[in-house]
C-alpha cells in the first residue's frame, strides 16, 4: 500500500470514529429520554398518557422504517440548516443522529421495560415522585442494559457510517467502495476489513467490560 | 355457639374511632371490572398494635394494604390515616404522607444497583436530608437488624431473611408511623420467617410502631398479630384478638385458613366416626381463657362420675392465652351419663360437639 493510501486510510478511519462517536452521543443524549418518555407515558407507567405514547411510538417508527441512504438525502436541508452544509463528514453527523436516536430509543425502552414493577412501587411507596423513581430507580437499575444497547447503536452506526460516503463524508467504508471495490485495491479493501473488525471489537469489548462492572444483580 | 370467650381485658369486636387510631377505613370499595377486590371494608388499626389481615390469594388483601398509602384508588369510602382523609388527595400531596408509612414486600424490592446502606438511606435521600445524616441513620438501622458488617455489600449477595431486615431497615428509616407489611414472610423458610417475625415484633415493643401486615399463612398471624381481621371476597368476614378467633371462628373461612394449626381428629378416626350406634361417643370440646386455666378434666371426673378417655387434643398459648381443643371419649350407650358430661363442660364455658360414635374403643 502507498504512503498516499496509507495516510488516506487514517484519515478515514478518524472521520469513522468522528461520525460515529458524534452521533453515538447525540443518539444518547436525545434517545434515552425518549426511552423513558415511551416507558412513563405507556399503561401503567409513571406519567401515564396514551395519546402522548401512540404519537412517540408513530414518529420513531416512521424514522426508523425509512432506509438510511434515503434519509440521507432526504434530510440535506435540515443538514443544511444545522451545519451550513450539506456534504462531508459533519454534514454526515446530522442524519446519522436522527437515524440513530429513534433506534437507540427503542433499545432503550426494552432495558427500562425490564426493571421490576416492584422497585417502583417502593419508590412511590417511599413518597417518590417521578423525577425520583428515574434517577434512583429506573435509570440506574436499567443502566447495564442501557450500556449494552449503546454499544450495540455504536456498532450499527460504524456499519451506517459507511454510506455516509455519499454525501462526501469519506470514512472507512467510503475508501473500501471507491479505492477497495472501484479500483480494485485489494490491499486496502483487506485493510478496511481489519480495521473494521477491531473498531467493532474494541466497542463491543470495553462495552460488555462496562456492563460487567455495573450489573450488581448477582 | 354465637358468643365470645370472655376476655381477660378489654376485647370489644368494633373499636370506637379515637385519636389513638392510626388508620380508619370506612366502607371501601374498590372494583376491577366485574370483580369487587374490596367490597365495603372498614377496619381500624389502633396506635401500637399489631393488626394482621388474613385472607386467600385474591381476596383483596393486596388491594386493601395498597389503599392505605394512596397506590390504589378506592372508588369509594374513606381512608383516614392519624385522622386524615387521603383517599382523594393527589398524587403530590400523597407522597409527604407516604413517608409516614413504611412499607415492606414479599420480593423485598431493594434496588440491586445500590449498596446496602444506601438503599436503606434512600427514603431519607428522598426526603431531601443531607448526606452524612443519611449515613447515620443508615448505620444505626442496620444495626437494629443486625446487619452492621453488610453496609457496603449489595442486595444480590444477601440471603433472602438478610433482604428482608435490610427492607424493614429501609421501611424505618424516615420514622414512620405506620409499617405495613405485604406478605413480608411469603417467599421466606420457615426458620426465616420465625426471625424476621420476632425482628417485627421487637421492634412494634422497642418503638411503638403500628403495624399492618397481610399474610396467607395464620401462622404469621399466631405468632406476631394483637388483632386479626379475616378477608374474603373483599369483605371483613371476621375480626378480633387472635387468641380469640383462634378459640372460636366463626365464618367458614377462618376455620379452614386455621385449618392445619388447630387440632384435628387424626384421620385414621375420623374414619371410623359412625352418626349413630356405637359403644363410644366422640365428643370435641373447646375451651380457651379463664375456662382453660381451670382443673377442668378432673373437675368434670368428680361432678360426673363415670367413665371417659382423652384421646386427642392439646392446650396451646396465644398471646398468654390457653386456647385448648381436647378430643375425648365417652363410653358406653347411656344418654344419661354423656348428657351430664356435656352440660358440665358448657356450664364451664366449653363449646362442645358431638362427632360421632366408634364401634371398637379406640
């Protein structure tokens, strides 16, 4: 491999970890609410509201059955509007977020689901109000699976990543299609893989360590 | 049949509401669809007693405790916990009150991703208090339980009677006035159970606190309740000190929750019980109170002189109470000599029936 090509190949992999860190964090930032949002206001959740649920549940489900290269595209003038433009790796951030934070939302959703009515109940039972049977109760009992299905959203954003290349925004899966698969550079496809391979380990890996740390249930 | 045994002190059935009453119920009703999970209770449980509520699994007990704290809604009826109405008080004016309640669960519900001591600092931590007080009640309560050396360790390494002390620890923590217990002994052993009982009972003596607990099993009731109130159906069907109701149930349902504690003809008699004809009379005498502390067996060989045998039964103790049940045998076919024995035994306030008759002595 070229000196050119190597040093194009740590260039993608910084914009790969740079989108995918970026939207990683906006997808937690805005989806774990909209977990506990979907858990409070469901039947017999802590703020019950039907109406509120149903419209949460139809938003996530319209973003989430639009196919990303689509909302790729169809989200430029809202890209445009935030980032002033609407191609290279920035640009990129925007739809990755939006497409990740409904998605991290319903995994977030089935973590909380799985924390035991009991607790809350002691909470209220306690003279808990809402905010603090999220803080004491459900945010912390839910975190282990909160963690995993972060690493999880982590991963499947290094994949969505890859065609994020279709705006300009380069990354690993950009180089594999145009200098691995267009040009036929086998090396550097070979490279793309490997490197892939141990991005999605090393998350996977210090994500299941993390969990491992925080999952008192014995 | 109809009337009490007589009690040593006061013991009247129906309590006046006084200021001394933790908790008034008044006429509660509650309905899941079709079903009445309460149906028009009203109940008292007056300040440093222990009431236990027994009743089957769907009789409404859950129901009934969950009111008492505002996590269920009655439709109708009025909840007075120290004098005050809360059966229509919001959600936000509920949870001051709530913490004048403790409350403790069949599953414990500790928090697993807490420590020992902070989940029992928790209700504090909700009530604002700072840390180090925190700390210290935390340390003080465990301490009470028994589990100093456990601070530091979490929910999932404790054994199931060691969950338990840390929810009663926790459930004391912002001093209530009133503990309730859901089924607190349910998923615990036998030796358990006994320990973490004699722990409640404690601390109803060393603190004065009021408990109400619910439980299916009357052993939980013999062992720690003043007064006992049997529900079924989402009714009160029987209510008074437990040594009493123990002596004497009345409804259905209580003779068949007493069930295996009371004693009963061993079966292999009760086998051979025949209506009529025989050449010896089965009679069950229960005697309970001041009838039970007396002489009775050879006061009844002197006033009646003739022939009878003791064949099955006991004396137990609940709450310094004999409560006797005593299975005897009277020989022979004269109706004169059986009908003496019975007069005397209910002229000593014994409650008397004849089972039947046995062909070959027993």
């Amino acid at each position: 491999m070229s000196p050119i090509l190597f040093e194009l190949l740590l260039r993608s992999i910084w914009e790969t970890v740079l989108m995918t860190a970026a939207s990683g964090l906006i997808s937690l930032v805005f989806g774990l609410p909209l977990g506990l949002a979907l858990i409070a206001t469901e039947r017999g959740g802590i703020a019950e509201s039907p109406w509120v649920n149903r419209a949460l549940g139809a938003v996530i489900n319209g973003f989430r059955s639009v196919p990303f290269i689509i909302l790729l595209v169809a989200l430029i003038p809202v890209t445009r509007l935030i980032v002033g433009t609407s191609i290279g790796t920035w640009a990129a951030i925007v739809p990755l977020s939006i497409a990740a934070t409904p998605y991290y939302a319903r995994i977030a959703e089935v973590s909380l689901r799985e924390v035991d009515r009991g607790l809350i109940e002691a909470a209220r039972a306690m003279g808990g109000n809402r905010w603090t049977i999220i803080r004491e109760v459900l945010v912390p009992e839910a975190l282990p699976g909160i963690v995993a299905g972060f690493t999880v959203t982590l991963v499947t954003l290094i994949g969505a990543s890859a065609m994020a290349g279709a705006i300009g925004a380069g990354g690993l899966g950009d180089l594999a299609i145009r200098y691995g698969y267009q040009r036929f550079e086998t090396s550097v496809m070979i490279a793309v893989v490997i490197v892939l391979i141990i991005l999605v380990c090393g998350i996977q890996w210090a994500g299941d360590r993390l969990v491992a740390r925080l999952d008192r249930r014995g | 049949m109809n009337q009490r045994f007589a009690a040593p002190a006061e013991a009247t059935d129906q309590p006046r509401a006084t200021p001394q009453d933790v908790v008034r119920l008044v006429d509660l009703k509650r309905r899941f669809g079709v079903t009445a999970a309460l149906d028009g209770v009203s109940l008292t449980v007056r300040k440093g007693e222990i009431l236990g509520i027994i009743g089957r699994s769907g009789a409404g007990k859950s129901t009934l405790i969950r009111c008492l704290n505002g996590l269920e809604r009655p439709d109708s009826g009025e909840v007075f916990i120290e004098g005050r109405e809360i059966s229509r008080l919001g959600e936000r004016d509920l949870q001051p009150l709530r913490r004048r309640i403790g409350m403790i669960f069949q599953h414990f519900n500790l928090l697993s991703a807490k420590t020992v001591e902070d989940n029992v600092a928790l209700p504090l931590k909700i009530e604002g208090r700072p840390k180090a007080e925190r700390l210290q009640r935390a340390a003080e309560l465990l301490d009470l339980v028994g589990l100093s050396e456990k601070a530091k360790a979490y929910p999932a390494s404790l054994s199931g009677g060691q969950k338990q002390r840390v929810g009663i620890a926790r459930a004391l923590a912002a001093r209530p006035a009133l503990l309730l217990s859901d089924e607190a002994t349910s998923a615990l052993d036998p030796e358990t159970t006994r320990s973490i009982l004699a722990l409640l009972k404690d601390i109803n003596r060393q603190l004065g606190l009021t408990i109400l607990l619910i439980t299916h099993e009357m052993e939980v009731i013999r062992s720690i309740a003043d007064r006992v109130a049997v529900i079924d159906a989402g009714r009160i069907v029987e209510e008074g000190p437990v040594w009493s109701v123990f002596a004497e149930p009345r409804s259905e349902i209580t003779r068949s929750l007493l069930g295996a504690i009371r004693p009963q003809l061993p079966a292999e008699l009760a086998a051979r019980l025949l209506p009529s004809a025989g050449t010896e009379t089965l009679l069950r005498v229960d005697v309970a109170g001041e009838a039970a502390r007396g002489p009775l067996l050879s006061d009844l060989a002197t006033a009646v002189p003739g022939p009878f045998r003791l064949v099955h039964g006991g004396i137990d103790h609940i709450q310094q109470q004999p409560v006797g049940t005593l299975f005897l045998s009277v020989p022979g076919s004269d109706a004169n000599h059986l009908a003496a024995v019975i007069t005397f035994l209910k002229a000593r306030q014994a409650r008397v029936e004849v089972l039947g008759h046995v062909a070959n002595p027993v």
